[in-house]
C-alpha cells in the first residue's frame, strides 16, 4: 500500500476510478453491485467475447453475475515479469514443466508456476453501461481529424451529453475513496494534483503506469490549456517526475513517458505517467500528446490548442462516430467488414 506523500501541510483532497453515465446513475442498493461480496468468478455468466488481444495478452468479456441486476464487463491481464524476485516467483520447484517436444538443442515447454505467482490483473465493471461496453469492444476505427469548428459544433456537444459521471473523480480529489493508494499530491487549489496508480497497473516497475490528476476543476481535455495552465502543467512535470523517483527506485524522468490522451476516456484533465520500455495502452501518435510537447507549443501560442486542428480515433460503435457519419465526415465503409 503505497504511502502518501505531500507536498504541503494544508487539506488535501482525492477519488476513484468508477465508471457511470451521468445521465444512467445506478439505484443506490447494495444488491446493485456486485462488488461488496465478490470472491470468486462462479457467478459470472458468459455473455460474449469484447476483445481477445493475443499480442496484449488481455480478455475482456460482457456477462452479468448471479443474483446482480445489471451487465457486467470482466477484463483479464496476464502480468508482466518482476525481474528482481525471478529466482523466487518461476526458478524453482514449484515451477512444474510439461513437454510440448524437443528436436536438437530445441526443447518446447509449457510452465505451470505457484498458484500465488501465476495471478491475472482483473478488473470488473458493474454495473456496465452501453458506454463502457462500447468503449472496450473490439470495433472497426476511424481517425477524425477535428478542426476548432468540429469540435465546437460535434465533439463538445456530445461530450457534455454522453459523458461519464467524474464522481470518482471527485471523490478521489476529496478523500472519499482511494486515499491509501494515493502516491503524491499537492493541494493547492490552482497548480495542485494528485499522483495516483492507474487501474491498469499491476504494481510492477516494468509497467508503471501512474495518473496525475489536477485538483482544479473545469478543464476537459488538452482543447482547453492556455498560457494560464502553465505554472500547473509544470508543476505536473516537476513535482511528479520527482516523487515518481524518490519512490520508484531511483527513476529518472529520462526513462518516463509522460503524455495526454486526445480523446480522453474521461473529461477531467489528468497526465499519464508511464515506464519508457512498457508499450502501454493509448501511446500511439493518433492518441498521445506528450506533456514537453504541449508545454512548448502554448509557450509558442498561448492559444494553441483552441486553434489546432487535433487528430484523434472513434469506434465505428462509439455515438460520436455517428455524429461524424451524420456530418459526412466518416464513412462506415471498412476493409474489416468486407
């Protein structure tokens, strides 16, 4: 359980990552949720197939539970190696092998390690809404390329509408949940934030992946940072890289990726703070805008980002890409469903 460092001595504030519409809030009942007494997965029924990614080695499938109203989405992750503790986790004999065959020096093998280092990251969503199974579907993409104008008349509108609620948003920032998980924050109202382990994450240096979230309010995404923004934006930079070091052995910022996503999964701003050698999710050049980057470009134009034409990519399933359609910017056409 990670400490909790502050930058300052005043009140602090801080919250959790659970995904609501604001517009299909869930009846208040312990019933409701499936979280309060899961142990196991022998409840859960089986729906579909999301997304079985053999590169990312990741699952994730739609159901419901057993006497739980509701859809379900379970994600399952297999987890990185810990170089440091190899000896103890797999070069062993509780490490059992079974021969696939062998041919010369060739030798082909399935390892079956300790029940206790053979865990999968999982994270369930209950109660799912249509948004979450959208988001994490496997769909045909498209890239939009937004100028100012398709933002302020397609993209704005939807995202004030179709949002998920930021309650746990929220809630973090105000120490209603997840305040042991916290890894750093600073209070101040305007250039504060709050470092904290994203749900992705599963404890490893090898891919650490950390969010920080601003304590000030009202900021969606990287459309809306100007010159104002900067003494936060490097406070972000400055304070985080440090703390990230002074925990995470030593870790200089050299050796972070430190990024926006655009689109964001949720509209409060937050900074994504990754392990340079892990291939984390939304790094790609149509998603991730670094942090130096947008830094230097509203130094160059304070209203940059107001003014810049922004690429981003929407699934063919997603209400934002038939309002696209609806335009006549995207098309539905894909190689993929030929």
């Amino acid at each position: 359980m990670a400490s909790v460092e502050k930058a300052s001595d005043e009140a602090t504030y801080v919250n959790p990552k659970k995904f609501k519409s604001s517009n299909e809030e869930p009846k208040e009942s312990k019933k409701y949720s499936v979280h309060e007494s899961l142990k196991d997965l022998s409840k859960f029924q089986l729906k579909r197939v999301l997304n079985n990614n053999a590169q990312k080695k990741l699952l994730c499938v739609e159901g419901t539970f057993a006497d739980h109203d509701g859809a379900a989405i379970v994600l399952l992750e297999k987890k990185a190696f810990v170089e440091e503790k190899l000896d103890e986790h797999l070069f062993n004999e509780s490490s059992k092998l079974s021969k696939e065959f062998e041919n010369d020096v060739y030798g082909n093998y399935n390892c079956f390690p300790s029940i206790e280092h053979n865990s999968i990251k999982t994270t369930i969503i209950h109660p799912a809404m249509e948004k979450h199974i959208a988001k994490f579907e496997n769909q045909p993409i498209h890239i939009v390329e937004e100028t100012p104008k398709l933002y302020e008349e397609i993209t704005l509108p939807h995202l004030k509408k179709e949002q998920f609620s930021l309650q746990w948003v929220y809630n973090i920032l105000e120490h209603k949940a997840e305040k042991e998980r916290i890894v750093f924050e600073d209070p101040d109202p305007k250039t504060g934030f709050v470092l904290i382990p994203d749900l992705k994450w599963d404890g490893s240096l090898e891919t650490l992946y950390l969010l920080a979230i601003p304590m000030l309010k009202g900021i969606k995404s990287i459309r809306d940072l100007d010159q104002s923004h900067l003494p936060l934006l490097k406070n972000i930079r400055d304070a985080g890289t440090k703390a990230i070091s002074k925990k995470y052995s030593g870790l200089p910022a050299s050796q972070l990726r430190i990024y926006f996503h655009y689109q964001p999964s949720f509209y409060h701003l937050h900074i994504h703070f990754t392990y340079l050698k892990y291939d984390a999710p939304g790094i790609f050049t149509e998603k991730a805008h670094l942090l130096s980057t947008v830094i230097n470009n509203i130094e160059l134009m304070g209203e940059y980002y107001s003014k810049a034409t922004l690429s981003f990519v929407v699934k063919e399933s997603e209400t934002l890409f038939s309002k696209y359609q609806a335009h006549g910017v995207l098309s539905s056409q894909s190689v993929e469903k030929k």
